[in-house]
C-alpha cells in the first residue's frame, strides 16, 4: 500500500512539478521546450492522481481469531482524521459475506451481514484496495467455516 501511495506522489512529482519548473524558470531550454509541446503528459498524470484521491486509495486489516472477527479500513490519503471503518464482533454474529468489485477501480468491497443480540440485522461495508485472489479465498474459507458452524 505504501508503495502505491508513495509512486503516486513520484508520479505526480515527475510529471506535473518539474516541467512546471523547467517551463517557469528554463524557458528557453530544450527541455521546456519538450513540456510546453507535449503538456498532455502532465494533463493525463494529473486526471490519474486525482481518480486515485477522489476513489480512494485504502488500507485494511482483516484478523480472524478462533473467537473474534477484526477488520479495520481507511483512506490512505484524505480520512487520516476521520473515523475508521471497523467491526469487532464474535464469529457467532456472523450470517453472510459477500465481495463486490467496484468499477473503474482497484477496490473490492467486503460486505458481511451481522446479526445483533437483540436480533437486529446489520450489513456493514468495508473498501478494500488490491486485495489478491489468493486474500479473497482464504477470507472466503474461513467465513464460510463460521458460518457453517453458526447455522
């Protein structure tokens, strides 16, 4: 995740800020030249960054112990101060799960219906970024487990 994030502000670096310095302070060099004639470069790297800022780029964490569920996610680079998504609950509140691919995106949405002691049905959500295959079977063979267990 740090990795994405952290090519994200290179590529905004590269693309956008040091052509803007070669155009303001090197005019007449072969380089501003370059960034002046092709600034679509710079154009297309931006649209890039900001899909990244406004969709969200988010970090995850899933425990499963043999008594409680922990998951925790957030977005990396605007919710650094807003509440975490997150659930602690006990394997025997568990009904259902499901995943969800979100369009024009790298985030998967997990989605696991909770029931409450009073009998309350709860669908909480959380956004989950890159997750693997190989993540989403493991998940899938535990939760599926619990679930066989709860009914």
């Amino acid at each position: 995740m740090a990795f994405l994030v952290g090519g994200l502000f290179f590529l905004f670096f590269t693309a956008i800020i040091i052509p803007e310095w070669f155009i303001i302070y090197l005019p007449f060099s072969g380089l501003s030249d370059f960034f002046t004639n092709n600034i679509i470069y710079s154009l297309i790297s931006a649209v890039v960054i900001l899909h990244f800022i406004f969709v969200g780029t988010f970090y995850y964490t899933v425990n499963i112990d043999p008594y409680v569920i922990q998951i925790t996610s957030y977005r990396v680079l605007l919710d650094l101060f807003k509440k975490k998504d997150y659930v602690d609950i006990p394997h025997t509140m568990l009904r259902d799960y499901s995943f969800f691919d979100r369009p024009f995106s790298f985030n998967k949405t997990l989605m696991l219906k909770i029931e409450t002691q009073s009998g309350k049905k709860v669908a909480k959500r959380f956004n989950i970024t890159l997750m693997s295959e190989n993540e989403i079977e493991r998940i899938s063979e535990v939760f599926d487990r619990i679930i066989v267990k709860n009914n």
